[in-house]
C-alpha cells in the first residue's frame, strides 16, 4: 500500500491525523494530478504552436470553435462527475461493492450521453463558425476541427469517466501517468498528421483524436481489470440503469451540467465579443488563453484532490477531518497560483512567442495575460472551493453563484470595454470577474454550508 493509500484508509477508519499528515496527503494527491493538469496543457500548448506556424487563419480556425469544443468537454465532465462523486462517498463508508454497482450503471448512462454529443456536433458543424462571427476564409477549417472533436467526443469522455472513478477512489498515479502519455501521443500524432501527411488543422484534431483513443482503452482497463477498489472482472452485477442512482447522479451532476452549458455559452458570448476585433485578436485571445492555463491547471490539480478527499470524508461521516481538507487545499491552490502567476507576468511574452511568430498576436496576448496575472490568487480560490462543493455533492448554489459572476460581470463589463481598449477590454473584465468570484466562493467555504450532508 503507498503512503498516500494509507493516509486515506484512516479517513474511512476514523483514525485522527495530524496537521502534518493532512498537509501531506494533500500535496500526495495533488502532485500526480497537478503533473497531469500541466501535462495537458502542454498538450494544447504544443498544438496551438504547431497550428499558429500555419499562419493566422489556421490558429484563428481553432480558437474560434475552441469554447465550443470547451462546453461540449464540460457537458460531458458534468455527467462523469454525477457518478463518481456517488463512487467517492460509498468508498469513504467502506461500501466497495454499492461503489462497483454505481461504476456500472455510470458506464452505461456516459456512454449513451457521449453518443448523443457527438451527434450534436455532426449536426451543427456546418454552421458554428458562421454562428460564432467566424468568416468564410476560417469557416471550413474551424468546421472539419470541431467535426473531428466531436466525434471523438465518445473516447474523451470514457477516458474521463475512468480518470475520475480512479481518482475518487484515491488513486492519482495511474490517470496522471496516462493523462502525461496522452499528451506525448498526441504530440506525435500531431506532428504525423499535420506536417509529414500535410493535413493542417484537421490533422491537430485527428493526432489529438487518436491519442484520446488510446489512452481511454488503457484507463477503462486499469479501472474495470485492475482496480483494487472498484474492478468489475469478478465481480458480476447487473449494469442496468437504477432510478436511485440516476436521481442523486442527477442532483449532482445536472447543476454542474447547467454550469458548464451557460458558463460555456458566456465563453462564446464572449468569443463573439471578440471575434469584430479582427482575426489577430481572436489568434491572440484563444492562444492567450491556452498560455494562461499553464497557470491555472495546478489549481485544478488542488481541486481534484480535493474533491476526493472531501467526498470520501463525507462518506466515512468526519466532518472536522473534512473541513480541515478543505480549508488546507484552498489555501495550498492560493499559495501555487500565486506563484505561478508571478511566473506568468514575468515571461509573458516569450510564453507567446513559443505560440506564434506574428509580431502583433505575441504583443496584444502578452499585454492580456499580464492583465489576468494579478487575478490568479482569487481564481485558485473558486477552482479549489469549487472542487470542494462538488466532494460534497453541494453543487447548484455554486453554479448559480458562478453563472451570475459570469454573465452579470465578466460578459457585461467585456462588452462595455471592448469596443474602446479592445483585447484588453476583454481580458480586464476577466480578472475583474474572476477575483469577485474568488471572493463569493470564499464566503460560501468558511460559511460552513456546503457542509450540511454529516
């Protein structure tokens, strides 16, 4: 057993931990996940890189169905987490075989759902560019890349759905370590399809399709074959969709489902806000964007142990044990975040010269990532309080919470300033919007009331 599955056995024993040992098995969950986190961006990173060396258009192509591609992934998290949470709480009440039972019916329902996303973006491919403000000389190629995403939608959300029952279940090391060979994959399948068979933007999302293929047979096998807590080969049950499960999957996961879809439709909004600056905006907004989560990655890195630790905590019925956790976590993804955005400010510009070549796109990019440094503290403190929420299955009043932050600052603000400091508009009210929700979302933590299910 690791330290870090030792640590966690004294949860769903009820053994008392120091400060130190709390701290420690923090850090232990964090770390793989965090690696993971970063390893991910990277991913994105490099393929903004290699398609920004296509030219503006090609990168203008991609950021312009980017937040689209963005909701459908939250959509589908959404429904993943429905499930899994349920599986965090059975495991903290030492209930493994009530765990399994949900582990099979969660197969099923992601499945179908994935199924009917990808149909989704079969039927609205064609016209998505022109509805996001995209023109004609961007429209074919933003319309082939999210066609080729979506369909591959089925792989990214069976690969999530394993990721985050074996997460739940404690064990970080083995979807970090795939979710980093993904990345790897997808760098090399990038590389083959987009310069050696000359394929352009489809081939960046056809590498990245494959990779996610790849790596969502190996985690289904790791959780379905190999799982001390949670494998189903010999252990036979029915797979059968329940009501119970489905209703409290549903009570967690449709708020969080709801989120995803207005927190997404503002994400396009505020594409479409972009999208009349021009086509280096939106080139220097979507890679700014994709520089800035280097940043914010290991906060959700912090969230996800988080949510394990709290959901497992919940389970096993602590609730001192469970509120230290989550006081501890936010705290550690403010101190990381900090930092990181320090780093951000500091090298900005040569973070987007690695992105693009075009003089223009690196200055107007740098110039927003710089504004979005100094709200990064705050930001940790939503992602991470926000991973805590969801452990404890308390997840409609912070949607609400971050759905009025949303459209009522961010979106209202970025339109107002926008047609008069243009990308820096924009990228003002992000921070703006994003330090206030920090704020709410400390207000909630230390309120105690997503506490109330002990």
């Amino acid at each position: 057993m690791s330290k870090s599955e030792d640590l966690l056995a004294y949860i769903r024993e009820g053994r008392t931990m120091t400060r130190e040992e709390k701290l420690r098995l923090i850090v232990q969950l964090s770390i793989p996940s965090i690696l993971a986190q970063l390893s991910a961006t990277v991913m994105f990173f490099i393929d903004y890189a290699m398609v920004g060396h296509l030219g503006e258009k090609a990168t203008a192509a991609v950021g312009l169905v980017e937040t689209t591609t963005w909701l459908m992934g939250g959509l589908a998290s959404a429904v993943n987490m429905g499930f899994s949470v349920q599986v965090a709480h059975f495991i903290g009440a030492n209930d493994f075989e009530a765990a399994r039972r949900v582990l099979r019916q969660a197969l099923v329902c992601s499945f179908l759902w994935s199924l009917m996303l990808s149909l989704v973006s079969v039927v609205i491919h064609g016209e998505l560019p022109f509805w996001l403000g995209g023109t004609a000389d961007i429209a074919h190629d933003a319309s082939m890349y999210f066609l080729i995403v979506g369909l591959s939608g089925i792989f990214f959300q069976m690969e999530g759905l394993g990721g985050s029952m074996l997460k739940c279940s404690g064990n970080m090391k083995i979807p970090s370590m795939l979710n980093i060979g993904m990345c790897i994959m997808d760098v090399v399948f990038n590389y083959v399809f987009i310069y050696m068979l000359d394929m352009g933007v489809k081939g960046a999302a056809m590498g990245t399709g494959l990779a996610e293929l790849i790596t969502c047979g190996l985690m289904l096998y790791f959780l379905i074959v190999r799982s001390d807590m949670l494998r189903l080969v010999g252990h036979p049950g029915s797979f059968r969709p329940k009501a119970d499960t489905i209703k409290t999957a549903f009570k967690i996961g449709a708020p969080m489902g709801l989120q995803h879809l207005l927190m997404g439709s503002a994400q396009i909004v505020s594409t479409i806000i972009v999208a009349p600056l021009g086509t280096v905006a939106i080139a220097a907004n979507s890679m700014a964007i994709t520089v800035e989560s280097l940043c914010y990655m290991p906060g959700y890195g912090i969230a996800e142990a988080a949510t394990t630790l709290v959901g497992q905590g919940i389970g096993a019925g602590q609730k001192l044990l469970t509120r230290s956790f989550a006081y501890m976590s936010v705290g550690l993804g403010i101190m990381v975040m900090t930092v990181m955005g320090v780093l951000m400010f500091v090298f900005a510009p040569e973070l987007m010269a690695v992105m693009s070549p075009v003089e223009e796109i690196v200055a107007q990019g740098a110039a927003a990532l710089r504004i979005e440094a100094f709200a990064e503290p705050m930001f940790a403190a939503a992602i991470v309080a926000n991973g805590v929420f969801i452990g404890a299955g308390d997840t409609i009043v912070p949607a609400i919470m971050s759905l009025s932050s949303m459209w009522l600052v961010r979106l209202t603000l970025a339109a107002s300033l926008a047609p008069t400091y243009g990308l820096r508009g924009v990228w003002t009210a992000m921070a703006i919007e994003l330090t206030f929700r920090g704020v709410i979302f400390l207000v909630r933590l230390f309120s105690g009331k997503w506490n109330k299910k002990i």
